[in-house]
C-alpha cells in the first residue's frame, strides 16, 4: 500500500531486459554488432517512450532517476537563463524534495526564489503564479500531482502562463506519468521529469523530456551519449525495462484509472466511516490511487508499525524524506498543524492491488487505531472533537 515510494518490476518489464543483463550486453556506442543492438534496443525504447509521452524521440534524454532529472532540468535551465541575466525561480511550497532542494541550492549561487502557497485543497493557482512572474524569472517548477497527497496541478494552465510569458515551464512527474494520461506538446509543457519505478519499471533509471528548441547547460560532463548532452554509459538493460512497462500502462491506461480508483474509494469510504476522528487532507482532484489520512490524536509512526506488524506497508510521507524527524512540509503547507501532520498516514495503491486486500485494510486499520488510543486515553477525546 506504499506504491508511491515504488512499484513491483512487472513481468513485461522484466522479459524484456533479460537479454541484456546477460547476452546482449554490449556498450550502445560501441561500433560492433553486440553494440549496435545495444543502440537499436535503446532508441526503440526512446521511440516507445516519446509515442506513449506525445513527444518526439529526439526530446527524450535517458537519466538514472527521477532527482538527476529535476536537477537537470532546474539547474541546467537556470544556468542558461542566468546568462541573460534572469535568476529568479518560481516553484510551489509543497515540492518534492528534488525540486524543492535543488531551488534551495540555486538560491546559495545568487538565485532568488518564489515559492507558490498550496491551499487547503492541494492546489497552486495559475493567477498566482502569473502574479509572481518578474522580467528575471527564468524558470517555473511545477510538480504535476503530488507525492504525499496525490493532488493534480493545473499543469496546462500553468503551462499556458508561462508560454505566454516566454518561460520555460518544469513539472516533476514522477507521480504521473504511467498512472495518468499525459501529452506534453498538446499541454504546453517545456521539460518533464519522471522515474521507471514508479510505475513497474526498474529502479535506476529516469528521463527528462526536453521541447526541441530549448537548451539547457549540459547536467553531466564526458562522453557524447544522449545527443551529448549527458555523459555516461547507457543503463541499456533499465531503459528498455522502463519503455517496456510505460508500454504496458499506456495500453491499459483508462482501465487501470478506473479500477484502483474504485479500491481507494472503497478504502477511503470504509476508514472515514468506521473511525471517529478520521479525516482526509487534499482535494478531490488527485491520483487513482492516493489517499492520505489523519487519525487525529495518535502518532502515525505508531500505526504504521502496528501495521507493518500486520504486513501492510503505508508511509508517513516521501520515501526520499525517511530518516527526517520533522512533520511533513506538504501536509503543514496546506495548514495542518505539526500534530495533525504527524497523526497522517499515505496510502497508495496500484493495479496489483486487490478488492481481498482493502476488505483486509478495513478490519486491521481501525483495530490498529482502538489499540493505540487505549494506551493514549486524551486521543480517544480528540477524536470525538
């Protein structure tokens, strides 16, 4: 239940990268046939990837994940616009963290920043963002749909604001892309960020989409891989297992759309109705399979031991913010307090999940919150508040 953080390698995936963790092993630049099928394999998967994304192939550049995407994307296009003496940034309060670290260290290299307030719903407003556009605004990030509370942006609004503006426009999709219908020429958008994990691929590996005509400074110095623009060797067998699965989600899109919805609505409605004080925070435009709740009065790292006990894994935010002690950024940026934020818990399903499954979640979740309001007798009393 925490397949934000990552999905489960699909079969699909895994069939077609075997060959090349173990015979077709060769270096894509290499000149000889081994490398030649190297180099077919991976501008197939470029070609597959472009169609699926509404791009052109030659706008797809391969990346190792979806943080090296965003800093690509982010500091590469301030850079460049820094020589015509723009640096100035806009993003949105609620970032993941590979945006919203990435603006930070800008800001310690004379770049200022203007980070966009997220309103109770989850959402930025395109007038706001066209309000703090400046003549030295050289960027806008925008994250398409939410990490922790699955929220969709008004990407091709925000697009539109800034085609209109002469600004190059980023979105961090990480979350969207193969779990939602996504046309980058047709919705404006400039530069696009994703990650192969996130929807059945394998980990270690990402791409950036860049519109033909913007450039860049160049992220990764060395070799001449990726139209020169990023160094390194090719991960052959992780770009054709990413096509490969963003293949199998495309065809099945709308399908998929409709039948984790209907999980996670079944999920929301059983915890909203059967535990008092249960709440959740966002709006209603969000991922299929997104769901984040407050239990107010309990400690969510608490619950979700309970529930790891029970073997079911959920989380109390970004994976890539574990190990941090303080409340979510997101849930205090749409005016949760520090407690409510630490009573929340993210769920997030995905196509293997099953109806068994969420019938099980409806029995364990609101034993798991009984128990822990027993040993905290002034929760039981919030909860009724």
């Amino acid at each position: 239940m925490d397949n934000a953080a990552t999905t489960p390698l699909s079969n699909k995936a895994l069939t077609a990268m075997q060959p090349f963790l173990t015979s077709a092993y060769g270096n894509p630049s290499a000149l000889y046939s081994l490398g030649r099928q190297a180099r077919k394999a991976v501008e197939q998967a470029r070609d597959s990837i472009a169609d699926c994304l509404g791009a052109s192939p030659e706008e797809i550049y391969f990346t190792s994940c979806g943080t090296e995407s965003d800093n690509w994307a982010i500091k590469g296009m301030a850079r460049e616009q820094a020589k015509k003496g723009r640096k100035h940034i806009i993003s949105s309060a609620f970032e993941h963290p590979a945006v919203l670290h990435t603006c930070k260290a800008l800001e310690h290299y004379g770049f200022s920043a203007t980070y966009l307030p997220v309103h109770s719903d989850g959402m930025v407003r395109p007038d706001e963002l066209e309000a703090a556009i400046t003549p030295e605004t050289a960027l806008v990030s925008i994250l398409y749909a939410n990490n922790e509370l699955g929220t969709i942006q008004p990407i091709e609004e925000c697009a539109s604001v800034c085609r209109k503006h002469g600004i190059p426009f980023h979105t961090d999709a990480v979350q969207a892309v193969g779990h939602l219908p996504i046309q980058v020429h047709q919705q404006k958008i400039d530069m696009l960020s994703f990650s192969a994990h996130k929807f059945g691929g394998p980990k270690g590996t990402g791409a950036l989409y860049i519109r033909r005509g913007l450039y860049p400074e160049i992220f990764m110095d060395g070799g001449a891989q990726e139209q020169a623009h990023r160094g390194g060797t090719e991960n052959v067998a992780g770009i054709v297992g990413m096509a490969a699965a963003l293949k199998e989600r495309s065809v099945f899109l709308l399908k998929n759309i409709a039948r984790v919805k209907a999980l996670r609505n079944r999920l929301e409605n059983g915890l909203l109705n059967s535990i008092p004080g249960c709440f959740r925070s966002g709006g209603n435009n969000r991922l299929p399979g997104h769901l984040n709740l407050r239990f107010d009065g309990i400690d969510g790292e608490a619950l979700l031991l309970l529930l790891d006990q029970a073997g079911i894994y959920a989380s109390s935010g970004s994976a890539c913010a574990a190990g941090s002690t303080d409340p979510s950024h997101v849930l205090l940026a749409i005016g949760l307090s520090n407690e409510q934020a630490r009573s929340s818990i993210r769920f997030s399903l995905d196509i293997q999940n099953t109806e068994e499954e969420i019938e099980r979640l409806l029995q364990i979740i609101p034993d798991a919150v009984k128990r822990l309001r027993r040993f905290q007798p002034f929760s039981e009393s919030i909860a009724q508040n």
